[in-house]
C-alpha cells in the first residue's frame, strides 16, 4: 500500500515540478531553470544526508556497475526534456505520453533483464494495458 501512496506521490510531484518548471523558464532560460532545479535538489539531499545516516561521500566510488552513478545526469536531460514537452504539448499530455514512455521502457528492461534487473516473462496482458493506454492518449488527444 505505501508503494502505491509514494508512486501516486511522485507522479503528482512530476506533474507540479514539470509545470513549474516550464513557468520558471519562460522567465528565465532553459539552462538557468534547469541548473537552478539540480541545484536546489542537491542541497536538499546534502541537507538530509547530514542530518541523516552521513554514509561517507566515497561509497560512491565503490558502486558497481559504475553506469549507475549516471542517475543525475539523467535527472538534468529529464528535466530538460519534461519542461520542453510540457512547454509544447501542455501538461496533461506531456504527461500522459511521458508515463507512456516510462512504461514502454520499465517493461523492456524487465523483459530483457538489463541494467541489474531481474528478467521478466512476456504477457500479452501487459502489452494489451500499453496499448489501452496508448488508446487513451490518442482519445484525450482527439479533437472533435
């Protein structure tokens, strides 16, 4: 239950942060909006690691495979592509085709076990919610 509570959380939190973040660079710049939301992330995570476990900086050099230490800079064209799509398509259906787009990709690195996950069986009943959802963009999208 509480999974669901935090990914019903953070799906909201994207929604307002993207919205947000499109307002901001229509004031500013693409590049300063989007240093300005990096930076604020990261001193709210130095903020809780101090007051916190305080694992010491230099675990991170011993993560392994060393492609996951890559998460922020994923988290930078992230907010980039989601303040570009919303700036163009409007919230709603940036959104709808960016949970779209989360799906289709969570289910190919399940399918083919890659980046440390565990490999997962195909079923067509997944396949067959994509595509529902798909069909609900092109309906919300739809203008009579």
């Amino acid at each position: 239950m509480w999974g669901i509570l935090t990914a019903l959380l953070s799906g909201a939190l994207m929604s307002i942060q993207g919205v947000f973040n499109t307002n901001l660079t229509k004031q500013t710049s693409l590049w300063l909006a989007t240093g300005w939301v990096q930076i604020t992330a990261f001193l709210i995570c130095v903020g809780a690691w101090f007051f916190t476990g305080r694992e010491p900086i230099g675990k991170l050099m011993t993560a392994e495979p060393k492609y996951i230490l890559a998460g922020g800079v994923i988290g930078a064209f992230i907010t980039i592509t989601v303040i570009q799509s919303m700036a163009g398509l409007g919230p709603a259906k940036a959104a709808m085709l960016i949970v779209i787009s989360q799906l289709v990709v969570a289910y190919l690195i399940e399918l083919l076990g890659i980046f440390g996950m565990e490999k997962a069986s195909f079923e067509w009943r997944k396949v067959i919610g994509m595509a529902v959802a798909i069909g609900g963009i092109i309906l919300f999208k739809w203008e009579s």
